[in-house]
C-alpha cells in the first residue's frame, strides 16, 4: 500500500461527499494503490450513513465516534492507516486533477528516503479566486510548514513516532513537521498540484492562536533564537491577519 488518504470529518456531510468525488482524480493512477481513511466525530448529519453505503469503495475504512478535537482524531487516522505515506485530506479539501501525475513521482521515491513530500496546493477564497500555494525550501520550517498541510505526504513510519500532540490547539501540525525535521526527515519537493482547499479552517479562524503556538514550536523544538521567532510572530500575524480579513470579506 503506497498511500493512505486521511480525512478528518465532523458535521459535514456535504464536505464528505466533495473529498470523496476528487478521489476518482487519484483512481486514475490504476497502478497506484491506496486506501481511505474517515474518522467522523459522531456526526449526526448521514455521514456514516453514507460512507457504510460505499461498501468499502477506494478500501475504505472508517470509524464514527467521539474524539478530543481534529488532532486527535488524525492520530486516530494514523493508527488505522496502512500506507508507506499518509496525506491529510480533511473534508471539503479535495485532490487536484492532476493528483495521479503526482503520486507517480511519490511511488518513484526510494523506500529508504525518510523524508516528507512536499507539493503545492490550490487555495480556494469561495468567490471564484484561488491562490496557488507553491512549496518551499526544508529551511523554511524555522518559519512555518514548507507546504500547505493538505501537500505533505508524510512517511507513516515518521507518524508514528512523532504523533499530534494536542497541547498545540491550532498548529499541531506545524509542530509535527518540526519534531520529523530535527529527528532527520529531511522535505523533498515533487512537482505539481496536489489538493484544493478552503478557508475558514482552524488556523484561519484562529489565527492569534495559530501565531501564539507557531512560536512555541520555533522556540521549544527548533531551537529559533528569541528575537528571529519575534520578527518570524511578527510577520505571521500580519499574513494570517490579512488571510482572515479576505475570508472575511468573501
């Protein structure tokens, strides 16, 4: 099993059923194998429904349970998951077109290589304009994810040894990244799009808080110097600030 998707769902059905349609982009890599995985906080709104109505379609696997938040319940995703990498595509978010293009060249990369696969990723405002989200270098992690979360293909290996830690209640996943950095798990980049997503998550409503714990994480586990995390804060907030007012606006 080359790849797992995870999708992390609560109260959205309707996201359900978009992240699931864009799965037939990556079906058409038929050498490719995969498997998706949906862990639902115990919607009440026919998501489990209608995913026990897919009859294991993509090999399906899913649970519908309570949980402690959207960290929690990708650590439950990362359990399940059978893959050689894991990629977090929550629901709403969707694959580009061009995903199978992509994970040819993910299939091509040496079993030995621990490193985390870096693509870009199309960023939708909802009033008809999207963003495109170009990867980074690997030295941009002293400032924040070298890519969109919804591009990383993250070794399951690296997961599981460095799960979410749900002490960072907005940028968990920045401070997952780091911990696979500094342990040796080098960012690769590939070429090309791999996902499509939203504003209005987490970070984009939260974005004070978002800034706050990115710090911590370039203090406690990069080792950032005070006054280069003050300057790194500084600039977030003013990034994420102008984001939130877009969203706002749209």
């Amino acid at each position: 099993m080359l790849l797992s998707v995870i999708t992390v769902a609560w109260k959205n059905l309707a996201g359900i059923e978009k992240t699931w349609q864009s799965l037939a982009h990556l079906a058409r890599a038929n050498d490719i194998s995969f498997e998706w995985i949906v862990v639902d906080g115990n919607s009440q709104d026919g998501t489990a429904e209608f995913l026990e109505n897919l009859n294991g379609q993509y090999s399906l696997r899913f649970v519908s349970e309570k949980d402690n938040g959207i960290y929690d319940a990708m650590n439950k995703g990362i359990a399940m998951a059978q893959g050689r990498y894991a990629l977090f595509l929550n629901s709403g978010d969707i694959f580009h077109q061009d995903i199978a293009n992509v994970v040819h060249q993910l299939a091509s990369a040496s079993a030995k290589d621990n490193a985390m696969i870096i693509g870009d990723a199309l960023l939708d405002f909802g009033d008809g304009t999207k963003i495109e989200r170009r990867a980074k270098q690997g030295w941009y992690i002293y400032h924040s994810l070298p890519a969109s979360h919804q591009a990383i293909f993250f070794p399951l290996s690296g997961l599981r040894k460095y799960p979410y830690d749900l002490q960072y209640k907005v940028s968990s996943d920045y401070a997952l990244a780091a911990k696979m950095y500094k342990s040796g798990y080098a960012f690769k980049r590939i070429k090309g799009l791999v996902s499509e997503f939203s504003m209005g998550g987490v970070s984009t409503s939260n974005n004070i808080e978002l800034c706050h714990d990115a710090r911590k994480v370039q203090r406690k586990i990069l080792g950032v110097p005070g006054f280069i995390a003050e300057l790194s804060y500084k600039l977030r907030m003013r990034t994420t600030g102008k984001a939130k007012a877009l969203y706002n606006k749209a």
